[in-house]
C-alpha cells in the first residue's frame, strides 16, 4: 500500500472547528502573498503530519519554502525522523528546531540561501537589493510567535502555551536584510478524521471545549499504552491497567487528585495529564505515527 492509500486508510471525523478569523487570515494571506518571497510553515514535531495545514498550497503558491518543526526536544525522533524524510522526499527544505536552547542563525541562514540567487537576478537587472519578505503561518500553539520572538531577539509578539494568542497580520522587522509577515494560527476547515482532531487536542492546538477534555485523556492513555509504556510506569507508576477508568483511579491517587472521602477527582486527573503532555513533562513522544501504524 502506498503512502496515499495510506492516507485514506482513517475513518471520516464529524468533528469540525473552524473560527471565522480563520477563513479571514486565510483571504488576508491571499491579498498579501505577491509580496512574499518566501513561507516559513511552522509545525509540531510531536504531530508532523496533523499540524501541517491541509489546504496551504492554495494560499502560498509556489512560493519558497521552509517547512520548520518545532518543540523537537519532545518529540520521538525515531519516528518524527520519518516524517522528516517524507517532507524532504516531497521537495520540501526542513529545519528542526528547540525553540528555547536551539540557535537560531540557521533558519535566517537557509532562508538567505534560497533567495541568492533571485537577488543576484535582480543585481544582474540594475535593480537594487531588498529586504526578503517572509510570511510565517501554522496551526495554534505550535510557536509561531516564540519563533519570531527569537528571529528578532527580543519580544515583539505575545506568547503562550495556548492557542489564539496572535489576532491578526503583522509585520516584524528582523533585521536590514529580513522581515516578516506573522499571521494567526490556521486550522484546517474540517478534520479528515478522528485521530488527528484528538493529536491536535492532546498537544492543545485546539481549545478544550472543542473535544470533551475526558475523551482527549481516555486517547492520550490509551496511546502511550501502546506506543510508549514505559511512560505511563515513569510518570504515573502504572504498568498495567483493566480499563480506562482504573488507569484513572490509579494517576488520581498517586497523583493526589482526590476529593472528601478519599475518592479520585477526575477533572483534576484530566488537568495532570493534559498539562503534562502541554509542559512537557511528558516527552520523547509522536503522535503521528508513520501514517498509523
């Protein structure tokens, strides 16, 4: 079976989230794209393929492009090694990044090389040096704003570990040589299926009410079960579970999420392992698995 019979392998989700900002920064990137030299796509590393913005080419042409995984000090690098391939495979340049301890001279560097040669043309013309013009797009929360917050070496964006943080197009001068577009995070207008709606909730791209929080755990579990079990025995002491609401009951009461009369509190068992997947407390893992196993 080849990677695109692979694709449609998932069941069709009925779960659909769509903000209307979305729809407006999507005709807002498409007013201002003849201006754009190249696209940094921002991705999750922990979710290379549920992160990457399912109709993007419609909007960036064939502008230049530098597909930038993020958050790789959490991911799995076996497996997000494979979707590295992938993209490389489709042509697309690929930079990894831990966005607090990473340098970040090689996402400025790379981008300059891809540019060379059309500013030589435009030396060659008589025509004069400009700054290259980036737009920068991706999903919420996936650290757009931390990115140019680096690029730019101070704060000129707000961030947070949440997403709707940024609310509109912005220019971000970088440096004399470089600035940039940064736009509110796109999601795609419907999810082709389940799994990806519950990998972007259980790395909070999407807002807790669009999924029921106890559904995103129950999946969030009931994954490293199976993919990475020595997790759950590191963090939560669990080796083996008969269902879901007895892993529940064992994280609550060695967690010390427990209410009058020493029974579990629930939410506060959701709230341990939403926010240690979000802090990144729990690590070292992808989400997408190489077109789910």
């Amino acid at each position: 079976m080849n990677n695109q019979d692979n694709e449609k392998v998932f069941q069709k989700s009925q779960i659909n989230w769509y903000p209307g900002h979305m729809a407006k920064t999507k005709r807002l990137i498409n007013e201002n794209i003849n201006r754009i030299d190249v696209v940094y796509e921002v991705i999750d590393a922990r979710i290379p393929y549920s992160s990457k913005i399912k109709d993007i080419d419609e909007y960036i042409k064939n502008k230049k492009r530098i597909l930038i995984m993020t958050k790789y000090d959490l991911c799995d690098k076996i497996e997000t090694g494979k979707w590295i391939n992938y993209y490389e495979e489709k042509g697309y340049t690929v930079i990894t990044l831990d966005l607090i301890h990473d340098k970040i001279n090689k996402v400025i560097n790379i981008t300059k090389d891809l540019m060379e040669e059309s500013f030589n043309k435009r030396l060659d013309k008589g025509l004069s040096k400009r700054k290259i013009r980036v737009l920068v797009v991706g999903i919420p929360n996936v650290g757009k704003s931390t990115l140019i917050n680096r690029l730019v070496n101070k704060k000129v964006v707000n961030t947070g570990n949440k997403p709707g943080v940024t609310k509109q197009l912005n220019w971000i001068r970088v440096d004399n040589e470089l600035e940039l577009l940064d736009s509110p995070g796109i999601l795609w207008p419907k999810f082709d299926n389940d799994t990806i709606a519950f990998n972007l909730a259980s790395t909070t791209a999407i807002k807790e009410e669009v999924l029921p929080i106890d559904r995103v755990v129950f999946y969030i579990i009931d994954f490293l079960k199976k993919y990475y079990p020595n997790y759950l025995k590191e963090r939560y002491n669990i080796d083996e579970y008969e269902d879901i609401v007895d892993a529940l009951d064992m994280i609550g009461k060695r967690r010390g999420c427990l209410i009058k009369g020493g029974e579990v509190d629930y939410d506060k068992v959701y709230s341990v392992v939403i926010n240690d997947i979000k802090d990144g407390l729990i690590k070292n893992i992808t989400f997408d698995r190489w077109f789910y196993e």
